[in-house]
C-alpha cells in the first residue's frame, strides 16, 4: 500500500513545475510517516503453544499445561478458558485450574475413557497483544506398565535376620498406586506373622526415598517361599516385583566324640559331659541316648542318671560286655539346634579266669558264719590293669 501511494505521487507532480514537485515531496515524506506509524501500531502476534499429545493412564489424575513464552506481564493473561469437544471446561469435582507464570493448567481428576480427545486452551489479554490458542491430543487407555525384573533369589539362615525392598516410588507417587506385599500369593496382614505355620516376623515399612520395605526376623525353614512387592493400579493392574526366599535350617556342630574302653572287671564306670559352657546359649532341654533310643532311669537297673548344675552323669553298676557296649550321647537342646557329646563304648569281657589262677578251697566257716576263698592274678602288669594281685570271694556258710 505505501508503495503504491508513493507512486501516485510522484506521477501527479510531473505535469506541475518545479515549485509544485517540491511540495508534493513534502506531502509524500509526511504520508509516508503516516503510513508508517499506523503500521507498526498494530496489534503484536504472539506464537501459539506448540500442538502436543499426553498420555493418561485410566483411573489416574493428569494435568494439561498450556505456556505463552513471548508474554512478557504474566498477568496480561486474564484467564485461559479450556474447552473440549465443543463445550467449556468449569472448575469443579472433575476439572480444576492453576497457573505459574506464563503456564496455565488444567486438572483431571480420575481419568476414564472418555476424556480422550482434543483440548483447547484459549487466552483472554488484558493489551492488545494477539496470542494463539493451544492445542492437546489426549489419549487415555490402560496403564502401560513396565516389564518386571528376574526374580531374585535369598539365602537365609533359620533364626536369622533379612530384608527385600523394592523402589517404585516415582510410580507410586505418580499414578497413586496402592502398595502391598505377598507370600505365596497370600496377603500379608497386620499380625505381624509371616503364615500360621511359621514363627518367623515380618515389618512392613517405607524409607524417606520411598523404597518399601519387608524386614524378615525369626526365620525358620517354614518362612521359605515366594514374596511379591506389589503396586495395584487404579485400572486394577498389578505390577509385581518377586523375590524367591529360602531359608536353610540350622546344622549343628557334629558330636564331640570320646572313644572309651573299659572291662568287666572294673564292675563301674561313669559318663559325664559339662554344659555350662552352652548356658548362655540357652538350653531348652537335656537328655540321654544309648543307640539312639532315650535312657531313663527306668531303662535299666543298673543304670543310674544323676546331675549336679551342669554336669551330667551316667553311671552303670556290674558291667556287661553284651548289654552295656555301645553309643552314647548326652544332648542339649538349643533354641535352633542340638549340640551332643558322645561316647563310643566298648566294655570288654572279664580276663580275670585269663590272668588269674583257680580260685583256692573254701576256708572253714568263721564265728560270723561267712567263708572264704582266694586268688592270685598270674599276668604281667596285674598291678596296674586290676590294682590289686589277691582276690577274695566271701559267701555266707549255708550257701
């Protein structure tokens, strides 16, 4: 348009003289001014927001923001009215709006299906500035969760202590998903107990990062088994994060074992093992075995049980080779195992009718009515092995 009046100008003055060209330029230079001025006093274009798609999970909140870059008064945005399929968005229990500077927001409370679609977001200005409306494609389905790492495997100790932990916390926070564990499938509840069948505990937690947590305590081999860390999501998916846990039952230590030889001859001989030094350890129990089978002092006569503190003991009158050889354990119990000491017993048969001579006649009968006979042992070393070299039998005259 200015080009075109500069031309129609110039041409009028060509058939005038000098003093008309002349004023005619005058003319011209204001008018261009004119033009000018009107031209840069038109309304300002700012850029529209730049067209986007968002994703909403079914079932959670989601927040469309629309950002006017080139505003340089945020407040010269009066308001932002939000519209979808035709129809304008109020506040209310579903849509909510907040700004921050130049962005605008708009709220959806529990997303379902048919948000799906197109929304605008238009600007009102309180200047003549022009600024574009924004444009959102929302599309909303179910959640699309990510794929679940590998199963972890533990090794853990009856009576021991461990802890799993699974991070989902941006999730969790993002989508309010609701949190859980599992063993075997089962809820864990609030008691506290892992399953009915096991002693072992457990403690539910959540640290400040927001990793959840289960500390294991207690354990025993019946807490062995499969925990799932699960996050349930508003469209009743479940993502789940596994840990397989075996719990290996304590072994105890194997049996402290004394080798004892003993003969007939000696008529008695005592076992006995100290367990103080197992007191702090706590013993539930205590108890004797011959061969594997419990012994009791209704096991046999000739044998006798008798304790003193600590100390255990196992006498046996009138040894036999045949009824008294064998193994012998004295056991305690402790809380996760138990822990025995044991005697291999060898009671050899008598070698007095070896190492002695006959026995001599019997003597005449005393006032007392008792009788006597004697023997000498033969063998070397009978001293040593016997303790004495003469043997005497009494019985009573009648027998």
């Amino acid at each position: 348009t200015l080009i075109l009046i500069m031309e129609e100008a110039v041409v009028s003055t060509q058939s005038t003289g000098t003093n008309t060209r002349f004023r005619s330029m005058a003319q011209l230079c204001l008018l261009t001014l004119a033009v000018l001025a009107a031209f840069f006093a038109l309304p300002s274009h700012a850029q529209a927001p730049e067209a986007r798609s968002k994703f909403f999970p079914l079932g959670t909140d989601g927040t469309l923001e629309c950002t006017w870059n080139d505003v340089e008064n945020p407040e010269d945005i009066q308001l932002v009215k939000w519209t979808f399929k035709g129809r304008r968005l109020r506040e209310g229990k579903r849509f909510s709006y907040s700004r921050e500077g130049n962005s605008h927001r708009l709220h959806i409370k529990n997303v379902v299906k048919k948000d799906k679609g197109t929304y605008y977001c238009s600007p009102k200005v309180r200047t003549d500035q022009v600024l574009g409306d924004g444009q959102l494609v929302v599309s909303v389905d179910k959640a699309r969760l990510p794929t679940p790492p590998a199963a972890r495997n533990l090794q853990l100790s009856e009576g021991g202590t461990g802890s799993i932990n699974c991070n989902y916390a941006e999730a969790k926070e993002r989508y309010g998903l609701k949190h859980f564990w599992t063993y075997n499938g089962e809820k864990l509840m609030s008691e506290d107990m892992v399953h009915e069948g096991s002693s072992a505990m457990y403690r539910a937690y959540t640290d400040e990062e927001g990793r959840d947590w289960l500390a294991l305590s207690k354990l025993d081999p019946e807490a062995s088994g499969n925990y799932k860390c699960n996050y349930k999501y508003p469209d009743k998916q479940i993502f789940s994060m596994q840990f397989n846990i075996n719990v290996a039952e304590l072994q105890g230590p194997e049996d402290v074992v004394r080798n004892v030889t003993v003969n007939e001859d000696r008529y008695t001989e005592t076992l006995s093992c100290d367990l103080s030094g197992l007191a702090e350890a706590g013993i539930s129990s205590f108890r004797w075995e011959k061969d594997g089978e419990l012994v009791t002092n209704d096991t046999d006569e000739r044998i006798i049980l008798r304790e003193n503190g600590y100390t255990k003991m196992l006498e046996i009158d009138d040894l036999n080779a045949e009824d008294h050889s064998g193994v012998y354990r004295c056991i305690a119990e402790l809380p996760y195992y138990p822990v025995a000491l044991r005697f291999n017993l060898v009671v050899e048969e008598s070698r007095k009718e070896r190492d002695f001579a006959p026995w001599s006649v019997w003597s005449s009968c005393d006032k007392a009515g008792k009788k006597y006979r004697f023997r000498t042992c033969t063998a070397d070393g009978c001293s040593d092995y016997y303790g004495f070299v003469y043997e005497v039998e009494t019985a009573a005259c009648d027998e």
